[in-house]
C-alpha cells in the first residue's frame, strides 16, 4: 500500500514545499499520514492532481517535484524495468528516462514514525464549519486546527473549528451554544478550464460583485459563511459576508450564461504548485466545478503485458530493449572491455535482462540504439498506435512454441490446451495463461475532456513537474493470471464481410459518427469518427468476452470485478497481419491475482461448460424484446446494440472501452426482426450444444 502524507501549502507560486519539513516541531501532536491507496489507484482513480475523499478532509496528490523528497528518505527509487512499455511512454513524453514504482514504506516501518510515502496537500483549502457554517481557507484562518492524533487511525484526520458556538440567530454575529470543537468539512466548489488548471472558487470576490458592480465591504479579508437549504428548486447555497451583509446563492452559476460570471482562470495547477505567468495569461473556458465531480479528472496511461525473450534473439531485439533502459545503464560503458566489467558490478536487476546475449551482440546493440552503427530510423515522438502495443502481445500468445514456456524473469508461463469438438467451429486455440505480469505507466491528466476525446493531443496533458517535461514518470506491476482464445481468422474474414453490408452495421457506423460529433471538445484536434470506430470484429469478441467474464465469475473464485480484458481484433492491413484473439485475465499488485481459479477454466472441459453456460444465457435478456430489437437510429447516438445490465454489460474495471460497442446479435443469431437480422459469429457454437 502507498501511504499518503498531508502536506502544508507553501504561500510562493512555484515552490515545491517540503513535507517532511517540519515534522520536528509537530512532533506527537499530529501524524503526517492520513490514508493509504494501492499502488493501481494512483493511476485510475486518485492519481497525481486529483482530489482524493477521505472521510473527514479532501488531499490532492503532489506532482513529481515533490515525489523526488520522499525518494531521498527512502534511499532511491525501485524501477519498473520494462523496455517496451518505456518506449511506449517516450511517444508521449519524450524526454522520460525511468519508470519509478510509488514510494510506499510497510505498515510495521510506519509505525515506528517514518513518515514516507505520496506527498499530498489538503485541497480545496476553503473549509465549511459544520457547526456554524464559518467559511474560511486554512491558509489564512486561525479558527481552524488539524486533528491527526492516532497513530493507527489515519481515517480520524480532520479539521475542527476550535471554538465553535454552533450557528447565529438572526441578527447575531455568532452562536450561542457551548463553545467547542466541531467538524470542519472541505468546501465543495472549485473552478476549473479545459488546459486542466484547477483553483479555489474565488468566494469573497464572487460574493461582492467582483464579476459586475464590486460592492463595498470595510474588511480585506472579511468572515464568511456557507448556508445550504432545499427546496422546490432543488439544493440552495449561499455565500454571504459577515462583516457587510452582502450574500449570492452558487444557483446563479448554474443557469445560464452562469460560467460567464466566474473570473478568468489563473493558471493553476495545485499539484505543483504554479500559475500562469502575467504576461502568457490563460485564455481557457472556465467551468464551475463540484469537488469530486466525474469530469475533474481523467488519468492518461500506458500499459502492456511483459513479454519472455524470445528463444532466438535478434540485433532489432537487443536494439528496442537498450533503447528502452534509463539513459545512463550504459553511459559508462564506451568499450566492449567496459560492457564485460559491466556485466559482472551492474546492476543485478538490469544485467539479468540480457541473460543468454552474447557480449558482442549486445555491444552491437548498443552502439545501433547510440547511432553508432547502422542505425534505425527513429519513430516519431508525436503519439503511437494502440495497436503498435498489442502486436507483440499477440505474436507471443499465438506462438507460444517461440517463447520459453517458463520465464521468471517476465513473470510469464503458457500452456496450450486442446480445444473441445464443440468449440472448433470457431476457435483455433487455447492458452492457459498460468502467469502473466502486466506493467503501467501514468503519463498525466487531463479535466473536464477525457483524452479520446481531445484526439489524444499531447498537448491537453496536464505537466507532472513544474518543468512541464518529466525525466521519470510513476508506474505498476501487477501479477496474475488468464485464459487466452484464438479465433479463426477464415471463420471471422467470412462473417465479418457479410457484416459490413448489413444494416445494423450502418446504423452503428451512423450513431458512432454522431456521438463523435456532439461529443468531441470545442478545443480538440479533429477527429475523424471512422479511425475510433472499431471493425464488426471487435463488436463480437467484446460482446463474447463480457459473456465469458459473467460466466467465469461464477466459477473462478473471483468476482468479476476483478477480471479484465484485452482484445486483440483488428482487419489485415497491409502493415500488419489481422487478429482475432480475447485475454481474460486477473491481475493484482500482489500474489492475490495468481491463485489458480481463472486459469483452471482453460481446462477443455471446464471452458466448454463455460462457453455453452455463456452463449445459451445469452439468448434471452430479461428486457427482451427491448433489448433484443434496440439499434441506434434517427438522432440518437449510444454505442451498443443489444446489450444492457441485464445481459451485457460489467463492471468499468473490467471493460476496456466502458460499456461501448457491444451487440449480442453479433454473437448470437437473436430473432430481432428481418430489418437488422445478421448471422451471430458464435451461431455454430450454440448449434452444436443443441442451443
């Protein structure tokens, strides 16, 4: 588990404070640590610039700058050392050299008072008394203190308004109840622009007129309270000024033409912290934003499985691997007698990559990735192919006998199983995955547009490092375990050419081109809809895999949650070879992702139950006819076709494109209607089981 650490705020734009700083003088008073995340959800959920929920107070998760202080109490960063998924990430951001795991310290170390882990800083750091509804930043207010006193208890941080009398009656300054402690909560309204600058919602200015005629109030700094109510309009805020009067209710922001009250955006990014210099000003739309809300932060990352050596190595191999590695694993190494002392004092972990690699082979590699040699072209650094990532995956998952069946070192074993009669019409092969490693990387964020939706424009990316150009950026390994199926490819070209004509082919081709359209960001590169819209392929091995991932949890001791996916389905172009092939798998930070149940179903008779189980419940949704018949057409613009809760869809942890382009008639012959009926690719299956 990562650990978190509260961090102060440092008052100077541009300074990265230190949070081990002061923990002297705070000595038994107050812990730093205020909750722990695992290590995948600093890359999906509560990752470097978003708001992390805890119970009682909101932090945000510092940029690299700040990660560099914890490394040095921890003695140096742990590498991830996977060369494919670092080349991948250098598309992006090209100047990346590392790929560092989270700092993290055991739980028993914790407790004997080292305080290592993710800096963060409490943000937003307005507060709202829940007793008196005061409303005030803690950078500036006195009246509120940070309670962090039990050691084992993180969850129990909070702020306290230290001489609460409860709320005022009408006409008073302040309460009249017994002062004392009472909860301080995190002021829920930020403001925010789509270059992905988050700040503080500007109450004191909004609240006295700063967007049209100013109001005079006698105090700079005046006392503010936070008023929440409902009615028949729905939930009412308003801010009001002690010191004048002056009040505004948040509704006037939600009308419209609302945004157009707020101020010009600051350029602030609160997770390193900077602005936006005076004389380059950010020209971005601002939106009202809620702490918390689904559209503040979107991570951007990179993963890949780790792939064995193959048995028969080549230059190219060696090549792509020492390209992959941190710039300096070889900056001493000038001679072929400086890689022979290399080989016996480098580091263990990076020597042990080029096991079974002759020292001249390896030298030749070298000076090719240096330029020295004949050299490659280079790819360009402006973005990648998703595809480019699969194929070395496919090509090692259909061709096991290439690829040693035991690799300790990639954390990779397979096994072909025999496919069952029954399966044959359609399947080719089965591999029982029994150990597979998958590696991540966080490039950045983006808010209020997700990247797909901004045409993947690196541009949109949020800067980890007040640089903006990261040297290292955070990355995962996760353990677990999988099953692998092949399908035919003359059995899937036949079906998938006498899809494309069809018409319930066009009517998703049609709907994916208006949901391209309404929904791609008034500041993205253009993005023509044919390029994201995925072959009749894929529409079936997804909807197949949902399938198997709802049967598989019934009998896999996993939940399916915990069961991913990964397809492999793209048309024969003439730069690559077409594929047909789904990966179920379950993976975990720990050994929990490789205990057996998954990769037990790829046994010929269990995955033969499987599949029949999958493909007869699949003939019959509970909301049939609705969902049997449903097709996108006039305006509407979803990306499914027969498939809802009931019979398709899974959990986002388990879905690589959320729930979009399914269709169970594309799996399975459904009786909806002469006007979109098409052939189910898996037809033949059910026919032999007597479905």
């Amino acid at each position: 588990m990562s650990q978190v650490v509260e961090e102060e705020a440092s008052s100077v734009a541009g300074v990265v404070a230190n949070p081990f700083g002061e923990l002297e003088a705070v000595g038994a008073k107050n812990h730093s640590r205020v909750g722990s995340v695992r290590p995948s959800a600093l890359l999906y959920t509560s990752g470097i610039g978003a708001t992390v929920d805890m119970p009682h107070i909101a932090v945000m998760p510092q940029g690299l700058d700040a990660w560099e202080i914890a490394y040095s109490k921890q003695g140096g960063p742990q590498l991830v050392l996977v060369p494919r998924l670092l080349a991948a990430v250098r598309k992006m951001l090209p100047r990346v050299e590392e790929l560092r795991q989270p700092p993290w310290v055991p739980e028993k170390a914790h407790e004997g008072g080292t305080p290592i882990g993710i800096p963060t800083r409490v943000f937003p750091q307005w507060l709202r008394c829940t007793g008196c509804d005061l409303l005030a930043p803690i950078s500036e207010s006195t009246k509120f203190e940070f309670v962090n006193t039990s050691k084992h208890r993180p969850d129990k941080a909070q702020f306290v308004h230290k001489a609460c009398k409860g709320r005022p009656k009408k006409g008073q300054k302040q309460g009249t109840l017994e002062a004392r402690p009472r909860l301080a909560v995190p002021a829920r309204y930020l403001i925010a622009c789509t270059d992905g600058h988050l700040d503080e919602f500007p109450y004191v200015e909004w609240v006295h007129g700063a967007d049209g005629d100013p109001a005079t109030c006698k105090v700079a700094k005046p006392e503010m309270r936070m008023m929440e109510w409902r009615s028949n309009l729905g939930p009412q805020v308003k801010i009001s000024c002690v010191a004048c009067d002056a009040s505004r209710n948040i509704a006037e922001l939600t009308r419209a033409g609302g945004e157009e009250m707020l101020p010009d955006c600051r350029g602030r990014h609160p997770h390193l912290p900077t602005y936006a210099p005076a004389d380059h000003p950010c020209q971005a739309d601002v939106r009202l934003m809620l702490l918390g809300a689904a559209n503040q932060w979107f991570p951007a990352s990179v993963s890949v499985l780790v792939l064995p050596a193959r048995k028969h190595i080549t230059t190219a191999d060696v090549v792509e691997t020492v390209k992959g590695l941190p710039a300096v694993t070889f900056a001493d190494v000038q001679t072929l007698e400086d890689l022979l002392a290399w080989r016996k004092f480098g580091p263990k972990d990076v020597r042990s990559i080029f096991d079974g690699i002759a020292d001249d082979a390896l030298w030749n590699g070298i000076q090719v990735a240096r330029g020295q040699a004949v050299a490659e072209p280079e790819s360009s650094p402006s973005g990648f192919d998703p595809i480019s990532l699969l194929e070395p995956e496919w090509d090692t998952l259909v061709h096991p006998e290439d690829f040693e069946r035991e690799d300790r070192k990639a954390g990779f074993r397979v096994r072909p199983v025999e496919v069952a009669p029954a399966l044959q019409p359609v399947l080719s092969h089965v591999v029982a995955v029994e150990r597979v490693k998958k590696a991540n990387a966080f490039i950045g964020f983006t808010r209020i547009d997700a990247l797909d939706r901004v045409g993947d424009a690196p541009s949109r990316i949020a800067p980890l490092v007040q640089s903006g150009k990261p040297k290292w950026v955070p990355a995962t390994e996760d353990r677990g375990e999988g099953v692998f199926l092949r399908f035919d490819e003359d059995v899937m070209r036949a079906w998938e050419d006498g899809v494309l004509g069809s018409k319930v082919w066009q009517s998703h081709v049609a709907a994916h081109e208006r949901n391209v359209k309404r929904r791609q960001s008034r500041t993205a590169v253009a993005i023509d809809p044919a390029d994201r819209m995925p072959p009749p392929r894929y529409w079936a091995l997804h909807t197949m895999s949902h399938l198997l991932i709802r049967e598989m949890a019934m009998s896999s001791g996993y939940g399916s949650a915990s069961l991913s996916e990964r397809l492999y389905a793209w048309r024969e172009t003439d730069d690559r070879e077409a594929a047909a092939g789904i990966l179920i798998a379950t993976t975990s930070p720990d050994s929990e992702g490789t205990l057996g149940g998954l990769v037990d179903l790829a046994r010929t008779e269990r995955l033969e139950g499987v599949f029949r189980d999958a493909l007869r419940r699949a003939e019959r949704c509970s909301s049939d006819p609705i969902c049997a018949h449903r097709v996108p057409s006039g305006q509407e613009d979803f990306l499914h076709g027969a498939a809802c809760h009931f019979c398709l869809f899974v959990s986002e942890t388990s879905c690589e494109k959320a729930n979009r382009f399914l269709d169970r008639r594309f799996a399975l012959t459904l009786n909806s209607g002469p006007e979109y009926a098409v052939d189910g690719l898996l037809q033949p299956v059910l026919e032999t089981f007597g479905g």
